[in-house]
C-alpha cells in the first residue's frame, strides 16, 4: 500500500525558539522605557547646575535675588538719624556729645549792684556792654579778670520813636558816614571786646542798607555778631552770615516774663538745647535775676546741658 502523503514542515533550522522570543519581547520593552525615562530627564537649560553655586537658599538676601552678585552683597547703609529740624532751628550739638546753652547777660553799665551779682556765678557767661555808660569800661574790665566774655551791646533804633536806646545809638536816617563813625567810637568805647549784639533795634534790624554797614565793619575788625531778635522779622543774622560775618540768634529772653517767670523760661531754653543742639538765652542786669539764675543752675545739670561762652556757638 502506498504511503499517505505528509503535509510539508519547515526544517527545525528555520524556527525561533520560544525562549529565544521570549528574550527578545523583553530586550524591546527595556529599549523602549531608557527611551522613555531619557526623555523626561532632558535638561531644560543650559544653565549650569545649581550645586555649582553652593549658597543655602535661607541666606539669599533681597540685593542677590535682584542679581546681585551673591558673594558681594550690596553694602548696608544705616537709616539717617532725625538731624533734629525741630520748630527752633537745626545748630548741631558740639563735639562734646552735650547739649550746649549759651547765656548773654545784657545792659551792663548803667547799674552797679545788679551787674556785679553775676560776678559770683561759676559759669560760663558772655557779657554785653552798652556804650558810654558810668561803669561800661570798668565792668568790662571786671568780667574780662573773670574770665568771662565781653561783647558791645550795640544800640539801634527802635519802631517806637518814643524810646530812647541811649549814647551811642545808630539811626537808619543816619548817612554811611554818620553810621561807620558812630559804630566805632562805640567799638572803642568798650575794651576786650570780641562780637557785637544789638540793643533795642526793632527798626535797624530790618534795614539791609544798614546793615551791610555795619556787617562790613564787624568783619574788617573780626568780630561776630549775635541777633537779639527784638523783632521776628530782624534781617540781620541773615545779612551777617551771607556777608561773612560769623553769627546766632537769640532764643528765649530769661527774663521777658520778670524775676518770677526765670524758671519757666530756663526750662524753655533747655528744651531747645536738647531738641537741637544749641540754645542761646539772654537776661538783663536787673535786680534778682542773679540770684535766680543762680538757682536755676540744677536744671541744666539735671539735662546734662553744658553751659559754654557764646563765643562757641557762633557759625
């Protein structure tokens, strides 16, 4: 009998084995997930990494985040302390550290006992002088041997014609000749003096012809010159500084209130001291008023204000 027919098998050369299949299937899926995974790893710049910069992210200060180098921190600049423009003016304080008041007494020269009560007091005090007074020459003399400061109390005409400032006085209606010849026979009328404040004045003190005569005089001897502000509108200590004279302003009268108001006002002035620096006051040779300054002594050790000669507050 003849053999059936057999149907035709490849030869065991041409087949993949199973397991062979098998390797291949996972070689592809390992291939195609390191494609995957390098993909999503990309860098997105070619900005270098930040472990180059090793600066902890807690000690970034707002100059590095604006792009600022990090190791070179813009520098730390200090608030400006308040330079106290206070309502009274704006004279530092001296180097010191210390508040510095300043205390004219005017009008010597006419009245003894009252002028020679202030030789007892152990301060520092800047004495104005009035021309052609019965005692102006020897109280001058006295303050100097003191030790204290001597300056011409400088008489100038007031708005009130009714008032009389006394010899020496200088008058608006005066021609430049009148005016320079009575400035310095009033010069030379008190000895060791070294600036100059008026005296009465209200009028004077607002004429800047006038008183650009007077500047120019003062600055040829080198004198200074202290504006009494016997009027808020007295042009002179600003006619003073812009011609070169060295000058201040007066700040609270001691005695514009009499003998009883002293202490009030003292507290005035040192108020002022401490809010700017400096202050000036100005009292007269009137009975009691040494002796009540004499008191009021404690309230500037109290403020630990120093009391100085006028001589160092002038600019």
């Amino acid at each position: 009998m003849a053999p059936l027919p057999q149907p035709h098998t490849p030869s065991p050369r041409g087949r993949v084995p199973l397991r062979m299949g098998f390797h291949l299937l996972l070689i592809l899926m390992l291939l195609t997930q390191i494609i995957l995974f390098s993909s999503l790893e990309a860098p997105q710049s070619s900005a270098p990494p930040f472990s180059q910069t090793p600066v902890a992210l807690n000690s970034l200060t707002p100059q590095i985040l604006r792009g600022l180098p990090p190791k070179q921190p813009a520098p730390l600049i200090p608030p400006r302390l308040p330079t106290p423009e206070s309502p009274f003016g704006q004279r530092p304080a001296l180097p010191s550290g210390k508040p510095k008041v300043a205390i004219i007494i005017d009008d010597l020269g006419f009245v003894r006992k009252p002028t020679e009560d202030f030789w007892e007091l152990d301060i520092p005090l800047t004495f104005a002088v009035l021309p052609g007074g019965q005692y102006s020459r020897l109280h001058a003399e006295q303050a100097l041997k003191l030790k204290q400061e001597v300056i011409l109390h400088l008489p100038m005409e007031p708005l009130d014609p009714s008032i009389d400032p006394g010899p020496g006085v200088i008058r608006s209606s005066f021609t430049p000749k009148e005016v320079l010849a009575q400035l310095r026979e009033n010069l030379q009328a008190v000895p060791g003096i070294i600036g100059v404040n008026n005296h009465m004045g209200s009028k004077g003190t607002q004429d800047p012809a006038l008183l650009q005569l007077i500047m120019q005089e003062l600055k040829e001897h080198g004198l200074f010159f202290i504006d009494s502000m016997t009027i808020d509108a007295s042009l002179a200590a600003k006619i003073a500084r812009a011609m070169g004279v060295p000058t201040a302003r007066r700040d609270v009268f001691l005695d514009g209130l009499g003998i009883e108001g002293i202490p009030g006002q003292v507290r005035i002035l040192i108020e002022k001291a401490l809010a700017r620096g400096t202050a000036i006051g100005i009292a007269h040779t009137r009975p009691g008023v040494a002796q009540a300054i004499a008191d009021c002594l404690p309230l500037f050790a109290e403020a630990q204000v120093e009391l100085v000669h006028i001589s160092a507050l002038v600019e």
